[in-house]
C-alpha cells in the first residue's frame, strides 16, 4: 500500500508581547470549537508563504508579513492526513477582524496549553507555552 500523500496547510503564529492569536474553528465546521492557530490548505501550485498571507486575510483582514518557518508536522486524523507548516508572523497591516471563527483569542503564551487545540498542534503549543519555539 502506497503512502497518501498529505493535505498541505499554512498556519501562522501571531505574537503581541507574551499573547499569540489562537482561533476557535466555527461550531459546524469538522473539529468545530477545538482552537488552532489561523491558516489553511496550500492552493494547487501556491507558495507556503502566499497561501499564509492570503488566508490571514480571508481570515483575519490583516496584511501578514510571513517570517520564518517555526515548525513543521504531519498527523493523521481519523478522515485525514495533513502536513502543517508554521510560520512567525512579525507584523502586519490592518486591524485583526474574526471573519470566519468562532471566536479569536489573544492568549497568554503560559496559558495556551489550557485551551482544547486540535490534536496535530498540542506538541507546538506545549512548546509555545514553554517558550521553545516563538
């Protein structure tokens, strides 16, 4: 049997201070209420960096600026595999808008692992809260 290949998907770590943007994913969607960090799936052809910065504006309204890669993961899921590239995000443009969440959230980076995060992000989290990564 031939490995599937995995869904591509962009997600960005905003920081403010010691508070990085989580989102709660909508209550309808798949996983609904578990919280994440904001991003999604790569477009066919699409570079990691713009399909981060186009879906944090489909998301959130703001202009990111996409730094480094922080992190990178693949967990299967019981109705899918994914690949989740992390990127920082220095700054950017705009006032952050909750377009399509359930709720956003600027959480401490010691609370984080408080929150109920989808599981293919809690060992980033568990990092993020003790200041590894970010």
């Amino acid at each position: 049997m031939t490995e599937q290949k995995p869904i591509l998907v962009t997600a960005g770590i905003i920081r403010s201070g010691d508070r990085i943007l989580i989102c709660q994913r909508h209550r309808s969607d798949a996983y609904g209420l578990q919280w994440e960090f904001p991003g999604g799936k790569v477009r066919h052809a699409e570079e990691l960096p713009a399909s981060l910065a186009r879906e944090l504006e489909e998301e959130l309204a703001i202009q990111a600026e996409i730094g480094p890669e922080v992190f990178r993961l693949r967990h299967r899921y019981p109705d899918r595999y994914v690949e989740v590239v992390f990127f920082g995000i220095a700054r950017y443009r705009g006032e952050v808008r909750n377009q399509v969440f359930e709720a956003i959230e600027w959480a401490h980076r010691s609370r984080l692992a408080e929150y109920n995060f989808l599981e293919a992000d809690r060992e980033l989290v568990n990092r993020i809260s003790k200041g590894e990564i970010v």
